[in-house]
C-alpha cells in the first residue's frame, strides 16, 4: 500500500573531503572518532534512524569498508537537516563532505 502522507526522514551522504587521508581506511582516518561520537550524539538526541559506513564486503569491522558512508535522520525541517549534516567536527575539519537530501517514505511497514 501507498502512504500518501508517509514520514520524511532527511538522508546524510558522506564523501571523502579534501582532508580525506587517501589510502586510508575509513574507520583509520585520523578524525574518525570524532565523527563516531557525533553520530553517538545523534542517537543519544532520537535523531538517528539508521547510519553507517558503505561497505565493498560485507562482515562489519572485519569486512572492507569503502570511503564514505550514510546517516538517515529526524529534522523538524530543511533548515535543521543542512544544520545537523554540517555540524559534524569531520564535516567542519574537511576530513568528510556531506550532501543532505529529504527522503518521503511512501512505501514502509
């Protein structure tokens, strides 16, 4: 069934930025920790929905994770979205580039 008034969720892409160290695994840059804990800020506030690196092989730290990753998220609106995608201190250092997009949910359970 379609929900024609289905949630919106706002979508974080994280990309290597221009501090991206290359070479590097994602969970081995210098500042990855510092993007750990704001994402734990984030599930600590409710926000998060779902996040996590992208993936070339499957089996978490043990698999191979390729550069970059995703969050989906709760925003009150457009303006808080680009706000909580930006104020990452990886975001903010160059270490990551993110692109925030809306994301309607019309076909969910």
């Amino acid at each position: 069934m379609i929900d024609e008034n289905g949630p919106h969720y706002f979508v974080a892409f994280q990309s290597p930025g221009p501090k991206w160290v290359q070479g590097v695994k994602y969970n081995e840059q210098p500042e990855f920790m510092d993007h750990v804990n704001y994402m734990l800020q984030l599930q600590e506030r409710g926000l998060t929905v779902l996040s996590g690196p992208f993936m070339e092989q499957a089996g978490g730290l043990n698999g191979v994770l390729a550069d970059g990753g995703m969050t989906i998220f709760k925003a009150a609106d457009w303006a808080e979205a680009i706000r909580i995608g930006t104020e990452d201190p990886t975001v903010q250092s160059g270490m990551l580039n993110v692109e925030v997009k809306m994301f309607w949910v019309p076909f969910h359970t």
